[in-house]
C-alpha cells in the first residue's frame, strides 16, 4: 500500500481528483446533500439515491427530484435500480442526457419492495439477468459504468465474484462491494478479506464499501481489502466534511472539524437547499432527520432531536440550531445512540 492511499483514481474515462467516494443514499444523497458533501468533503465522486428505472420509463414527472442537479456540484454518479434490461437501459440513456458522470446499477438493496420487483439484492440470486441489465445499460450510455454489489445473497453463497465477473464481460468499466451479504445487517462487521477476493477475481477497479468512517478505517480498508477507492456512506450523514477529515488522516496532516457555530449554518443551508428542492413541509420533515446526526456527537444532542421533531418552521429551526450549537463543544465525527440510519425504504419505489 502506497503511503497515502488517497490518490487520483481513473474510472474507465473519468478522472476523479481522488478515490474517496460519497456513497447513494436513498432519502438523503438528493442535490442539497451532494452540494455540501462537495464544498466542504470535495469526494472524488458523488452519487444520487437510487432511482427506479421503471419509473423513468413511464416519464414519471415524480423522478424529477431524483434528477436534479446544479452546476455547482461536481461529477455525479447516478444510480439506477431494476430488473429490466429494457427499462435500464432506457434509464442509463436518460441520465446520461441529464449530465451524469458515471452510471452505476444497484445490485444490493435488501428492502423488501426493491427485492420483490426483482432488483437490488435480488439480482445476485439472478447473476444472468445482473449480466443482462449491465449489458442493456452498456448500449445505452458511453458513460463509465459500475455496478454497486453487496458479497452475496446471503451467508451460503459468496458470489460477488462471479458478479463482479459478469459485469466486467458486459462491459463494466468497475465496481463497488459492500462487504457484508444481503442478509446481513449493519450489526455484523464488514469483511475485508471477501471484498480482496472480488478485486483478485476482476481486472477492473473494485471500490470498497462498509464502515469506513475516519482515516485509519480507510487505511485499513486499502491494506486489507487492497481496493482502488473507498466508498462512504452513513459516516456522510450529517458530516459533509467527513471526505476531507478521512483525506487529511491518510496523508497525517492536521484537520479540525467545523466548529459548532458552523455546523449550525451548515445545517440551517441543508435545509434551505431542501426547501428548493422539495415543499416547505417535506424539507422540515427532511431536516429534522438530518438534524439528528449534525448533532450527534455534541452533549447535550438528545434533547436538540426531541425538540427538533416538533419543529415547524425555518424559523423555528434556527432558533433551535442557534440555542444548541452555539457554545456547544468541539465535534468529534463519533456517533451516539439514536442516530443511526439504516438502509430505509426509498420514496421511489
Ligand atoms: C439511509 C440509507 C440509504 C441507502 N440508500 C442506498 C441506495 O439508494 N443505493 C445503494 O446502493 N445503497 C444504499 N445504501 C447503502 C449504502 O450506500 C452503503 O452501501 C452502506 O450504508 C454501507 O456503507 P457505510 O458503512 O459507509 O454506511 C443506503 C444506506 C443507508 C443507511
């Protein structure tokens, strides 16, 4: 392993500045959250929640906030879920038109619904119809293409390899592993050592995925797994700066997180970006969510979250940020209890 494992990374045509990823999250990785991630991370990539293929295809005017983009961010990996090649494909061609940077096909959402539509985690029970999908995407778009997999269907079968190899023959230009199987919860740890495994069976980059959260997290993830990048997903959450604290360890220089004050302005912009996007409603709604996790390394953070789920209004919403985070203690990244994510059921589905 190189001493700073954080270098430029070269993803079939697209050169990203560096190999630090912002995973998709559905119900947050919409455009306010990609632009913070990006002013204050600079991730190599940045990607959008998942974005039903079949929806696309119907022209559902409900896809547009998946969509969405501004100027301001930098690249975007857009990803795609289904069990259509026809309608993947379709999709792969309209967010290319849209200003994607790269495509990238969801072969590892354990929800029920994305599941039972054949998709997602599904479709490494289905390795032939992954193969179809890549290759019906693979037409449609000249973009780099990846696929996003977890290790496997479940505990007896560990064939991410074998997806991994499918997708490389129809034409994908890389791949990101998670590394626990689809049954799995967040509970069990990541397994480095099945991720290398996929990077030893393919040719193409392999982005590794599961529980990175600071620069020695990285560092391990790089040693054992021995991938060309890393992707990070709930360490994002209410932590856009998380890119430039885990870059800043990897290469040992200094890095001091955001004061309080700051988080608080971050937060109050979270939510004003949110009330662009969405109704005024649903951005509170959104915000009190992402409230939580600004908040949860600081004292004091459970009572600002009981208070935050009765808060109305923008107003309301700075009162509350100004009163806990000013004066608040330095954060530290760690989380507390009661905020922690997990893999919801997308609005889109
Ligand atoms: C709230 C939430 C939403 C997620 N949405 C997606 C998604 O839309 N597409 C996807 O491929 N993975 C999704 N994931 C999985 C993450 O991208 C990532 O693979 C997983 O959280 C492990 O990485 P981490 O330990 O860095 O969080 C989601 C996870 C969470 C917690």
């Amino acid at each position: 392993m190189p001493e700073n494992p954080v270098a430029p990374l070269r993803l079939g045509r697209l050169d990203l500045a560096d190999n630090l990823i912002q995973a998709p999250l559905a119900g947050y990785s919409s455009f306010p959250f990609r632009l913070l991630a990006w002013r204050f991370g600079r991730p190599g990539l940045l990607a959008t929640e998942m974005i039903s293929a079949n929806a696309l295809r119907q022209g559902l005017a409900s896809q547009e906030r998946y969509l969405r983009r501004t100027p301001a961010e930098g690249p975007i990996m857009y990803q795609i879920w289904g069990s259509e090649p026809e309608a993947a494909g379709f999709a792969a061609a309209v967010v290319t038109e849209r200003g994607a940077a790269a495509v990238d096909l969801n072969c590892g959402c354990p929800v029920r619904k994305v599941r039972a539509a054949g998709a997602g985690s599904r479709l490494m029970e289905d390795i032939p119809r992954l193969a179809r999908l890549v290759g019906a995407m693979r037409k449609n778009t000249s973009l780099p293409l990846s696929i996003k997999i977890r290790l496997g269907p479940s505990g007896d079968n560990f064939n991410a390899a074998e997806a991994a190899r499918a997708a490389e023959a129809e034409g994908a230009d890389w791949l990101t592993v998670h590394g626990r199987h689809a049954r799995e919860s967040y509970a069990s740890p990541c397994r480095l050592g099945e991720i290398r495994r996929v990077v030893e069976a393919v040719g193409i980059p392999v982005i590794g995925n599961g529980d990175v959260r600071d620069g020695a997290g990285a560092r391990e993830m790089f040693e054992k797994a021995g991938v060309a990048g890393i992707m990070l997903g709930r360490a994002c959450l209410g932590a856009p700066w998380i890119f430039a604290r885990v870059r800043a360890e990897c290469s040992g220089e200094s890095w001091a997180p955001p004061a309080p004050a700051e988080v608080a302005d971050i937060l109050l912009r979270h939510h004003d970006l949110l009330a662009e996007l969405l109704d005024p409603e649903r951005a509170i709604r959104q915000i009190r969510k992402l409230g939580s996790f600004y908040s949860r390394s600081l004292a004091g953070a459970r009572e600002f979250r009981n208070r935050l789920n009765f808060c109305r209004s923008r107003d309301e919403l700075a009162g509350l940020a100004a009163n806990f985070f000013h004066g608040s203690p330095v954060p530290d990244g760690r989380p507390v209890s009661g905020a922690r994510p997990r893999e919801s059921e997308p609005a889109n589905v």
